[in-house]
C-alpha cells in the first residue's frame, strides 16, 4: 500500500486551507469616523470625513451617491486648486482624509439645504470593498476640527 497519494492530498488540502485563511490579512478592512458636512449656503456643499482602513490591502473610494444630490463627486485640492478626481486611494493599514482646505466630497445642485443638527446620508463606494453607509452632521458654516 502506498501512502504518498494519501499523503500528498493531505498537505495539498492543509496548505490550500492555510493560504486560504491568510487571504483575509491582504483584504481591505474599512471604517469611516469624523464625517461631517459644514451648512450649506448655497445650491452646492462639501462632504468630509476619514476612511480608516485596518487591513493589509489598499482599496479606492471609487465614487459616492447620496439622495442630497443628483450630482456628487470627490475632489482633490493641489495648490489652492480644486478638481474633480476618479478616485482616492485608502492605504492599507491607513487612512484616505478628505479634509477642508483638502481632498472632499462635493454636492451640486443640492434638492433641499439641510441644516445644523440635521445627518445627510451617503453611500461610499469603493474599488474592493462593499458600499458603506454613512450620515455626514450638518455642522455650522464654518466648522473645521482641525482648528478646534
């Protein structure tokens, strides 16, 4: 009797079941905190929060919809300048901070303005990752916690 097919399918079947439990550290983990939206005063507004991701594998945030508008996009600011982008990258074991003064999530041509104390809902879409749902707090005009 020969025990080198038996064998063999063991530490295929060990080594395929081991791999196949360490695909879990080379995938994205996200977490979003600190999402808020200052109060808009006019038909458009801006989106702000940190992607937190935990995992071994980077992703991108890809896209974001939201029942506010019709019209979301994510924009990076370099030198004082604004412009639309296809996506941001979430390093692995990082963050992605859309920030004022920075990288953010713009709102045209809003259906209502939402006011302090009220949430805006929005989903984040990514490249790896399922969507995440998130409510933005409407803060006053001119919140910015990196000030506070």
């Amino acid at each position: 009797m020969n025990r080198r097919p038996a064998l063999a399918g063991f530490l295929a079947l060990t080594l395929g079941l081991t791999s196949a439990g360490c695909s879990s550290e080379s995938e994205p983990e996200l977490k979003v905190v600190d999402a808020f939206m200052p109060q808009p005063v006019s038909d458009m507004a801006a989106g702000f929060l940190v992607v937190q991701n935990s995992g071994g594998a980077a992703d991108r945030l890809t896209s974001v919809t939201s029942p506010l508008s019709d019209d979301v996009t994510i924009h990076e600011t370099k030198n004082q300048k604004m412009r639309e982008v296809s996506s941001f990258e979430v390093p692995a074991n990082g963050e992605l901070e859309l920030e004022r003064g920075g990288n953010h999530i713009m709102f045209m041509k809003l259906k209502q303005k939402p006011k302090q104390g009220e949430t805006v809902s929005v989903e984040l879409h990514f490249e790896k990752a399922d969507p995440i749902k998130v409510d933005l707090s409407v803060k006053e005009p001119t919140h910015n916690p990196k000030k506070q």
